[in-house]
C-alpha cells in the first residue's frame, strides 16, 4: 500500500488522551525544572507535540523560549555505528541553561543520547528529555527519558507529529495503520 490510498488507522492514543497527558507532563517539568527553561523540540516529528506541551506548560507556570534542531540518524543498514548528525542547528546558546529536549519517539536511544551530550558539551546547566512515546524494546544502550508521555507498543506509529513517508502528521491521534 502506499501511503496515498486509504488507510484503515487504529487508534492507539486519542486527541483527549494526549491533551489530558500534556497536562500532567507539564506539571511534572514545571516540578522538577522550574520557570525558566530553554525547551529544543527536536525536527520534524515533535512539532506538534512540542506546540501543545508550550501551552500546557504555560498553564503550568513555565516561561520557556523556544528553539529547535534537526537530527538525522542513520540505521544499521546504512553506517553500522548507527550515527547521529546534525541537519540544522539551534539558535540561541545552550550555555548556562536548563535545557529541556522534545522528541517524538524514543527507539534505539541514538538520537537523543547524542543530543543530550553534545548539548552538555556545549555547556547547557542541565538537560532533561521529553519524549512522546517510548518503544522500551527497541533500545540499543542504557538511554532513559526523564518524561515520557505514552509507553509504545512495538507498531509503526503515526499522526500528532510523527509520519509514514512524510504523510500523516497533521493526524490529531496517535495510531497505527492497519491493512498496509
Ligand atoms: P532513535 O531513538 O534514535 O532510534 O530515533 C527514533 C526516530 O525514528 C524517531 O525520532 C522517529 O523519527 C523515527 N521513528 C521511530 N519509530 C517510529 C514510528 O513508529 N513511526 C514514525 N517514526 C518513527
Ligand atoms: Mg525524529
């Protein structure tokens, strides 16, 4: 199937699921890291996600500045080391900050183990990482987010952010397609 037929998607996580989530995600961070954060939404599949956990985080009491970056990982099949680059990078400077680091999914670990270091190296006070969804099987090191929204079952997943060749994104639930 490709992915301009119509697809039977199961929902996994609903729009209420994912704002009522938001909420208490917003609450635990605002806890733990306080008014004053720089938050990195990670590109593209954050995008949604980090939009709405800004506004969630607002009602939390957060006063965040946002910027973003692009990271590419490439798979066993293509560099065995499984590495992360850079595609686009942040604007403001990490030095100092309490960073907060948006992502999708978590899966191997990869890229958000790169991310958190080099923003480290940079000199970034603390970085924390929220994820969407965790898929826990399909680790390849000890890599642990500090927030996670929805543990994942083992499916591609797609919508509020994360696609299927660059379509589904705008999907307003997190779901799986069924008869693809
Ligand atoms: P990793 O943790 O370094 O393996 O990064 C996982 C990345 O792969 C995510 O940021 C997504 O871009 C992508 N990805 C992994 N699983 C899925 C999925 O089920 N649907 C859509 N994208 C996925
Ligand atoms: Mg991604």
């Amino acid at each position: 199937m490709t992915a301009k037929e119509k697809p039977q998607i199961e929902i996994l996580f609903s729009g209420a699921d994912i704002e009522r989530r938001n909420t208490e995600l917003a609450e635990e961070i605002a806890a733990d890291l306080g008014q004053d954060i720089l938050v990195i939404a990670v590109l593209k599949g954050s995008f949604v996600f980090a939009a709405d956990l800004i506004r969630a985080l607002h009602y939390a009491g957060v006063r965040p500045q946002i910027d973003f970056m692009a990271l590419s990982s490439y798979g066993d099949k293509k560099i065995s080391s499984g590495t992360v680059v850079i595609t686009r990078d942040i604007v403001d400077t990490v030095k100092g900050r309490k960073v907060l680091l948006i992502d999708d999914i978590l899966e191997s670990g990869r890229t958000m183990n790169f991310a958190t270091k080099d923003l480290l190296a940079r000199g970034a006070e603390t970085v924390k990482t929220c994820l969407m969804l965790d898929k826990k099987g399909k680790r390849v090191n000890n890599f642990e987010a500090d927030f996670v929204g929805f543990d994942c079952p083992d499916l591609f997943v797609i919508g509020y952010g994360l696609d299927f060749a660059h379509y589904y994104r705008e999907l307003p639930y997190i779901g799986y397609i069924v008869n693809g």
